[in-house]
C-alpha cells in the first residue's frame, strides 16, 4: 500500500467560503451511481460511514457494505445493496445503520434503525421502518444510540434502540458522544461546533472551528475533519482544535477515530488508515470522486 506522508498546511480558506463549503455538503444527499451488478472490486463513491470489526475495515455506501480485498478492491459484505447513509459499529462489535433500501427493494423508503450482529452479512429491523433516515449515529458508554434525523433536523435519543425520544432541533451534519460522558454530544454545524451536556436536550457553542466530521474514541481521541480535508484533535470537550495534517484525497465524506492513533478517513478518492495519529496515511480502497459523503 502507498503511504502518504502529510505535507505543509494549505492555505486556510476564508471562515465565509468554508462555511460555504460545509452548507453545500448539508444538503447534500447521494443518488444515482448504481452498483455493479457483481459487486466485484469496481470502485465505490459516496461513502457514509468506516468501521473496524476486528481487523476488517468496513465502509458504508450508496450500494451496500463493502470491505477491501488483498489487493483494496471493494467487496460487497452480504447481499444488501441499501444506501447506508447513517452507520456505526457497536462497542459490542454490532452494527447499526440507517438509511434507504436499494431500488426495487420493497419496503418503505426509510430504513429507520436496523442491526447486524454478523458484520453486516445479515440485518433486522430494530425501530422506525418508514419513519427516520438517520444521516449519523453515534453510541455512548452505556451504549445509548443517538441519531440525527436530517429530514426533520432534530436529534434522537434511545436507551435501546427501539424506543426514542426527540432532543433537539439543529442543522447538522455529524454527531460524536463522548466514549467517558454518555450525555455530552458534539454536533457539526456552518457555524462551527456546538455541544450538549444534557443528552442532547440543548446545544450551545464550543468552538468556532467549521468541521464536516468528528469522532470520539477516547478521552484523548476526539479528532474532527473540515470540509478541506484537514485533519484536527479536540481536547478540552472540543472547545479546542489543533491541526494535525491534511489527508489525501480531497474533501471529506466520513471520519472514524478508533482509538488515540487509528484513524479512518473516506476522501474523494480512497478510504485511508493511519497508525500514527494522522501523520501518515495508507490507503486501504479506492473510491471514485463523488459529490460528498452525506
């Protein structure tokens, strides 16, 4: 695998046009760019979410969820080839997702919350079947499910998936809980990130920083992506954003810290792993260009 190696900070964009930029990728939803019909290495776009389950990366599409094979091509994981627009992998190691079902799929056009406890080769139903497109997901310690539902704007809160309470409206684009604080939340927004302290009920400011996407792996792993592709670590409950390096590829479509120095990031054109906090990366799958990750 190619490594890459961060180089000198790009000149920053104004806070105007980087807001811009972010706007443009809230509204933005895939649609067309069918899968093929063999599921056999072709190159994905459109990448809603990165997950690790042992050793094996997994990233969720507009056609399914993949893996990479020995040589990084992509392999569809099971038979559904849904558009995952929301997707996290458990503490448990169980997957959860959400989204819209393939063309030709019946069922209702939102998927609500469905489940896999076999790495995505098989899901159930677990709450809001024609209701929700959760566009993130995210988990707590005490393995409450937060959801943003992107129609309606507003934030949902489970205890176990199944029954939900409503939280706030904001417009955002990615959600992290902390892995120590069950009710403390960070939300992306245009203006920059805000924070809840209350499971969601109420948001205030916590930085000005415009990031597209964030994760939360541990007390010293919470990392946050801009729409520019630059990599940042929070601390201080991301009041406060030191920029790491800039990841190949492009601008962003997903961001999965798995602890302290693993990361996963989805660019424009490849999902990159790297070991050492952000200053080098490799990239484990190829993915066409597309139109951003949400």
């Amino acid at each position: 695998m190619k490594t890459y190696f961060s180089g000198r900070p790009a000149t920053t964009l104004g806070a105007v046009l980087t807001a811009a930029a972010l706007a443009l990728t809230l509204t933005a939803c895939s649609s067309g760019d069918p899968a093929p019909a063999d599921g056999s290495g072709s190159a994905l776009s459109h990448i809603h979410g990165l997950g690790l389950r042992g050793d094996t990366l997994y990233v969720a599409t507009h056609q399914g969820i993949h893996s990479p094979d020995a040589d990084g091509r992509p392999r569809l994981v099971g038979d559904r080839r849904d558009d995952f627009m929301g997707f996290t992998v458990t503490a448990k190691g169980d997957f959860l997702a959400s989204g819209h079902p393939a063309p030709g799929t019946d069922g209702p056009a939102d998927l609500g919350l469905i489940a896999s406890t076999d790495s995505g080769r098989t899901w159930r139903e677990k709450s809001l079947a024609g209701e929700v497109d959760f566009h993130a997901l995210d988990t707590g310690s005490d393995a409450t499910v937060y959801g943003y539902d992107s129609a309606r704007g507003v934030l949902r809160v489970s205890a176990d998936g199944v029954a939900w309470d409503e939280r706030a409206e904001l417009r955002a684009l990615d959600i992290a809980v902390s892995p120590t604080a069950p009710g403390t939340v960070l939300a992306t927004t245009e203006t920059g990130v805000v924070r809840s302290t209350d499971g969601g009920r109420t948001f205030a400011p916590a930085s000005e920083r415009v990031l597209a996407y964030v994760s939360w792996a541990a007390p010293d792993a919470l990392y946050g992506i801009d729409p520019d592709g630059v990599l940042f670590r929070g601390t201080d409950g991301g009041a406060s954003w030191t920029r790491v390096a800039s990841v190949p590829g492009g601008a962003p479509q997903a961001l999965t810290a798995v602890d302290v120095r693993r990361l996963l990031v989805a660019t424009q054109d490849g999902v990159y792993e790297s070991r050492d906090a952000g200053r080098r990366f490799e990239r484990r799958m190829a993915v066409e260009s597309g139109n951003g990750g949400h």
